[in-house]
C-alpha cells in the first residue's frame, strides 16, 4: 500500500513537471521578441542647471574669515610653566616606546669608569644603557646603575601642564 502511494506521488509530480515546459517557455520568448520589436524610447534630457551668484570677497574694514575672532575665543588662563616639564623637542631613545614592566635588566658591563647596563625586552633583544639614557614611556632618565639595580628618575603629568618627579626601579632578573 506504501508503495503504491509513493509510485502516484511520483506519477503526478512527474506529470506536473512534464506540463510546465513548452507552453510557458514558449510564451515568455513571444514576450521577449515583443519587446524587442519595440521602437527605443527617448532619453529625457538632463534639467536645466542654474547658475550660482559668485560672491567677491573684498576684506577693506572685515576680519579675515580664516582666523579666528579673537573676541569670541573664550579666554583661558595659562598655567605657570613647570620646570619640570618634559622637553618636547628632543629626540626620543628607542627603549621610550617600551613600557618598564616589559624591560628586564639581565646584567652589567664595566668598560674603564663607565658602567653600562644590559637590558632586555619582551622580544629577547638586548639593549646596553648608561647613565643618562631614557626608559619607559614616562621620560624615564637613568640616574644610576648599580650591580642589582637600574634607577630612573620619571617625569609623569599630575594634572594639565601641572608635572611631578618619581623614582622607578629595574631589578636584575635571575
């Protein structure tokens, strides 16, 4: 009986299938060809585009429009000038894009009266500082070297233009 019921839905599907071909294909190609018979239509032109006043500008007694309008500039107070404040315009050492957490000190070197210190980043690469170098991303200056550790003096903002001075360490790492 399951058979017989599958073999008649597949009979009529079959059939359904069979009696959509020609007559509907044959009457979407008639559609195209109208169409295509068809004589092209026109292109509407583009409208019309009106012509814009032209303003010349003649500054005789006018603020320049290109600077801004000092009275309308709110007035701010300057902070006092700290002599603390980084200086701007010198040039930046590698190891300053490096922030100290990321920096190992793994050892020293002594060449005369000069002691240098080896350092290393999160990447293995070795790096020889002296006193006076520049560390870390807060303009960390190396003030002395020692067997164990490396000592910078930081300048970090405490407020707008406002600058602070604070003692960082990096100890030998075994």
């Amino acid at each position: 009986m399951c058979r017989l019921l599958l073999l008649l839905i597949l009979v009529l599907t079959v059939a359904q299938l069979a009696g959509c071909g020609d007559d509907e294909t044959a009457a979407l190609e008639a559609y195209v060809q109208e169409i295509k018979q068809r004589p092209p239509g026109g292109i509407t032109p583009l409208p019309e585009i009106e012509p814009i006043e032209t303003f010349v500008y003649i500054p005789s007694d006018r603020r320049d429009p290109f600077v801004p309008d000092e009275k309308a500039m709110p007035v701010e107070e300057k902070p006092p000038e700290n002599e603390l404040a980084p200086d701007p315009n010198r040039r930046k050492e590698e190891l300053e894009s490096v922030p100290l957490d990321s920096l190992r000190m793994v050892g020293t070197l002594d060449q005369g009266e000069e002691r240098w210190a080896l350092v290393k980043n999160k990447d293995g690469t070795l790096y020889r500082v002296k006193v006076g170098n520049y560390l870390g991303l807060n303009n960390g200056q190396i003030v002395n070297i020692s067997e164990n550790a490396i000592q910078l003096n930081e300048i970090v903002a405490d407020a707008p233009g406002q600058w602070r001075e604070r003692q960082a360490t990096i100890a030998l790492s075994e």
